[in-house]
C-alpha cells in the first residue's frame, strides 16, 4: 500500500511519477496572483509562530474549523495564538477528503521536515517544532518564497495604494521579483454613496487631483494606472460577481456620477452603466499599456450579514454564485476586438458549472497574436482542489489548447501556501500519465514532458513577460 503523501503521492503509475519527477518537480514558480502582503515581503518578516504563519487570514481554514463546532474567538478573535493553533489541530482529523488535509500535511512536510499527522495528540509537539524552525535562519518571508523556487510574486493592490513597499522591493537583488496588479474593484462599487465618496477622496489625493465629474474621476483612475506602470505592473485584475457590458451615455455617466458626489445611491441599472463604462475605459488603458487583464467571475460574496457586520469582509462568508455569464461577458470582449484593441486576457469562473462555457468563448477572441492570447483561468478559490482543478484541466483539453495554459497560481494570503502548485502538478502529469498508460496519449515523454514543463512555468513565463 502506498504511504501517505510519499513521493509518489497523486502519481498513479510509473509514467505519472516519471512525468511529475523530470519535468514539472524542478520548475520554479511564477504565482501571477496572490493576495500576499508587500509590506511583509518588503521588511522580510520573520513569524513568531505557526498561527501567525498559517491561520492569520486564511478564511479557509477559519470555515473548516466553524463547521468543526469551533467558537469564532479561535478564529479571527482574541484567543492566543497557541490556543488557536490547537483547536485548529483538532479539526484537521475531521478535514479528510478536504483539500486542507492535503494541504496542510504538504505544507508541514515541504516547510518544517515534519511528517508526523496534525492531531490533538500530536498538536504540541507540532507547534513547538514549526515555531523553533521559524525562529531558525533561512525562514524569513522571503527565504520561505525561495525554499519553494518562487521566482516572480504579482500581489493584488488598489488603485490608489502608494505602492512604497514595492519601489523599496524594486531596489532588491536576490533573484525574486514582486510586482503590483492594479485592482480597481472599489473604484466601481457605486452603490453605496456615502462608500463611494469615501473611495473618491482617497483617490483625489493618491492622484493629487480634485474630482468634479465623470471624466475628472476617470482622469484619476488613469494617472493611477500610469503610475502603476512606472512601479513595473504589468497586469489588472478585476473580481466580479458578472462581467456588464451595458449600454450608456456621457450624459449619463455625468448623471450618476453627480448623482453619487450629492449622497444619493443609484439604482441597480445606473450601477450597471457606471461599471460598464470604467470597465471598458480600464480594458483600453490595459491594452495601450501592453497589460494583461484578469477578471475573476461568479463570487456570491458576504452571505452571512451578521457575521460581515460583526467581522467585515474577506473573513470566510462567501459563496459560488450562479449568475449567467455568457452573454455579457462576450459583449464585452467583442466591444475591445472589433476595434482590435482587446488585450491579453485571462478569465476565471467559480461556478464549476461555467467550465466547458468559459473554456468555449475564450475560442471566440483567440485571433492568432500570440499564444494563448486570450486564457481559461485555472481553478480558483472553491474550486482549487483536485476534482475541481482535473474538471478545468479537462474542459480546456477538450476544447481548447491545454499545452498553452499558463497554469497554477495561489490566489492566497498565506506564505505557506506554495505546495499548492506542487499539488496541481502532480495532478496534471497524473491526467498525462494515466493516458499514455492507456494507449490515449503516445509515449513521447520528452514532447509531453515539455509541454508539461511549459504549462508549470513557461508558458507564464512568456505570457507576461517575466
């Protein structure tokens, strides 16, 4: 019987482990989109301890222990970091089959040398040996990012962040490479006046400029956007329940907005046209920019009002929406090419639902510029574990170009979470595998083992310039 999480762990046959082992286990990591701080990266964090490490923000871990029966101060409250990483000890038993369970056994191994089960038993032995590591050299944030081969990091920042931290990290040399995404989704949010006015004034002085009208908030977003590019970014990113490509008029664009500088909500159809107008103004600006834009679709986020109100956002409330997304979204990619000004674009879906729909209209806009030019996201958020990310691998193979894929990234907080790749490695050379054992897939392992070389790390190599 084959140990837990050996070497051959996800590898179903020899051809798997050979595929895994010579071309996809050496590959460095390029993770285009993370959540990671640039602060802590910046001044080279050292943790004081595995709670701080691994369940300070990871709401995937915080909603585990919730459905484990564990009182929220074990959470995001004020109960010791020792206790929490206890009650998170006695949960993980209860995750088997859950991708946490992979997780952090791969984490405990790849990190800290530790193969020992998280467990009640074994949770203060665990604890004290992850923290005297963390302590030791060579455990800092960014020997953590190193430890893992992580050669470039794209963290996820608004359009009005000073982006300090990362004109510091511009000045570093030690072979990892941090760079910006310009996220622009508050800047869209105009449903709620009084937020929205808030948001406006942080941009007024992040662009030191005063903002009257429509066109005066746009010249704003757009001096962002250009000082973005001056700090090296070179991608947007966009989450968003749907894409909406209504139409609208300047005049009533300069309608809402005076609309919403006098404290008055719009209602839901002026919210439309004033995202769809900024989104088009920001897909342009994207590709005279040469960028690649990005746009995470179908969260149902901040379900639970009670605990958003007593928690706030980003705290494991969230959902998979089911709202429809095809037409909107091929309106909107349709507007940029007919005037051939639709640039480089990844697309993502949370609904599993929208795989072979996301995986067909991204063939609509690849027009031969380049490679992949228009992209099938991999599997994000819910759907980042092995059923999910084998169900997105399979609705590109089938419909489009998998060996063009730009694959894994992390979408995570946490600077542990880098075995994450390693995990959608094993499960793409165990698709390749299975089927070359079968007789689907000819034995040609040094073209299949660059093609899975490519999906690891080359093809996002030269998709975005790194």
């Amino acid at each position: 019987m084959q140990r837990f999480l050996d070497e051959h762990f996800l590898l179903t046959g020899k051809t798997a482990q050979r595929l895994y082992h010579e071309f996809a286990a050496g590959m460095p990591v390029i993770d285009y989109h993370c959540h990671l701080p640039p602060e802590e990266i910046a001044e080279d964090r050292v943790f004081e301890n595995i709670t701080q490490a691994w369940l300070y923000g990871d709401h995937y871990k915080w909603r585990a222990m919730r459905a484990n029966g564990i009182p929220e101060v074990f959470c995001t409250g004020n109960a010791s970091d020792a206790d929490k990483f206890k009650k998170w000890a006695e949960t993980v038993p209860y995750t088997l089959r859950n991708p946490l369970y992979h997780w952090t056994h791969l984490e405990l191994q790849r990190y800290f040398d530790c193969s020992d089960l998280l467990a009640p038993d074994t949770a203060a032995h665990i604890y004290d040996h992850c923290n005297e590591r963390l302590r030791s050299p060579g455990y800092s944030v960014r020997q953590l990012l190193q430890r893992m081969k992580v050669e470039v990091v794209c963290t996820t920042d608004d359009p009005v962040d000073s982006l300090g931290w990362h004109r510091q990290l511009r000045a570093t040399n030690d072979g990892l490479r941090v760079f910006p995404a310009f996220r622009p989704d508050k800047a869209m949010n105009a449903e709620d006046a009084v937020s929205f006015n808030v948001y406006a004034g942080r941009l007024e002085e992040a662009a030191n400029t005063s903002i009257g009208n429509f066109d005066q908030y746009l010249q704003a977003l757009r001096s962002r956007h250009d000082y973005f590019a001056s700090v090296g970014c070179t991608v947007s990113d966009h989450g968003l329940d749907q894409l909406v490509a209504d139409s609208y008029s300047q005049a009533e664009l300069e309608t809402i907005f005076a609309k919403l500088r006098a404290g008055k909500d719009p209602d839901k159809g002026e919210c439309r046209k004033f995202r769809s107008a900024l989104l088009y103004e920001l897909a342009l600006w994207d590709w005279e920019a040469g960028w690649v834009q990005q746009f995470h679709l179908g969260a149902l986020r901040n379900t639970n009002s009670r605990a958003l109100r007593t928690l706030g956002g980003d705290t494991g409330w969230d959902s998979i929406g089911d709202l429809p997304q095809a037409n909107a979204l091929a309106a909107f990619l349709d507007r940029l090419d007919s005037t051939d000004r639709l640039a480089k674009t990844i697309i993502y879906n949370l609904n599993p639902a929208d795989n072979e729909l996301m995986a067909a209209l991204i063939g609509s806009f690849n027009d031969g510029a380049s490679p992949g030019k228009i992209q099938y996201g991999s599997a994000w958020w819910f759907l980042d574990q092995k059923d999910g990310m084998t169900r997105q691998l399979n609705a590109l193979s089938n419909l489009g170009l998998l060996s063009r894929f730009v694959g894994m990234l992390t979408d995570s907080r946490s600077f542990l979470s880098y075995p994450r790749h390693e995990y959608f490695r094993r499960i793409l050379c165990n698709l390749f595998g299975e089927e070359i054992d079968r007789g689907e897939l000819p034995g040609d392992i040094p073209w299949i083992g660059q093609i899975i070389s490519d999906i690891c790390y080359t093809n996002a190599k030269n998709y975005f310039g790194w």
